[in-house]
C-alpha cells in the first residue's frame, strides 16, 4: 500500500519537515553493467559497527536502478564544503556528469571521487523495498577520511556551513540505554 493511500500525509509538506534535518552529502557511484553510475544523496546513514554495513537509496524511477541492482561494489563519497558543483552536477538526471570529473577507480571499479572529506568502499550486502526507494545495505571493506575537510552539509532546501567545532572530548564509542 502506498503513503498516499494509507496516510493523508502531503509530500510537499514532508519533505519541507525532512528539511529540517541537516545532512551531509555524498555521491554514491558505481560500475554496473559496464557503465559508470553516480548520484548526489543525503540519504546516507550508518547501520551497523559489526559487522561493517552503512545504507542508501535509489529511487525507483531512476533509469539507472538496474545498473546499481547489477553493481558489485559501492563507493561511497563524502563531499567537502567546497564541492557544492559536483554535488549539483551529480543531483541532475540525464547530464554528463563525468566530464572533467577527477577520480580513480576502487573496489569492483567503482570511482572514488577526488577532493572528498571520506570515501567507503562497500560490496552488496541486501537490498529491501522501501516504498518508492531501493534500500541497498552495503558492507564496508575500505574507507578513509580527510579530517581536516569540513564535509557538505545539506539543509532546508539548500547547502549549509559547519561552523568551526570546539575542542572538546569525543563521543563515547559505545551509548547504552
């Protein structure tokens, strides 16, 4: 059963409250069928710490789902502050997103975007329907990070600054309710 059918929920409105809720951004890419794929996304979340899983989505219209159905690995890159044009460049259908765009190849030919704050590296785990999304759960098997990059920060419909953070001591690595 659809949203639209079960709730009386307005998308417009949701995705106004959603906005809410700063993200970080990233393109997510990969090498299915011979073909390099790639999309700008806030819908990135860690999972699970063991094993290793972080999560995304595709929409189910995207032309290129049966690509990223078909992939046998992941790069998953999170952008600097100052890439707001790739980001922008990636978020647009249809375009040639890979001319001019710098990058190398990682695990299963995925490309691994240059300039980003971090990048995992990820093989299928599970895929799941998620209403109008594709939730593919992907394993981590390499990642690295660029702590002295402040990463792209999406909210309320636009790109976001992170202030610079104090000094302080670092989250606790386990919280237990």
């Amino acid at each position: 059963m659809s949203a639209s059918a079960s709730t009386s929920i307005d998308p417009r409105e949701m995705r106004q409250a959603l906005g809410q809720f700063p993200t970080g951004v990233c393109i997510v890419t990969c090498r299915g069928d011979g073909e390099d794929c790639g999309m700008t996304m806030s819908s990135f979340n860690s999972l699970s710490l063991d094993p290793p899983l972080v999560l995304f989505s595709v929409d189910k219209r995207a032309l290129s789902l049966p690509h990223w159905e078909q992939a046998k690995g992941f790069a998953i890159n999170i952008l600097s502050d100052n890439q707001q044009a790739i980001s922008n460049r990636f978020a647009r259908a249809g375009s040639n997103k890979w001319e001019g765009t710098h990058f190398h190849r990682g695990f299963a030919e995925a490309p691994v975007l240059a300039g980003v704050a971090a990048v995992f590296e990820c093989r299928p785990w599970a895929t799941h329907d998620g209403g109008d999304h594709i939730l593919f759960i992907v394993e981590v098997i390499e990642m690295r990070s660029t702590p002295d990059r402040r990463p792209l920060v999406f909210s309320k419909g636009r790109y976001a600054k992170l202030e610079q953070t104090q000094d302080v001591a670092p989250w606790p690595l386990a919280i237990h309710y």
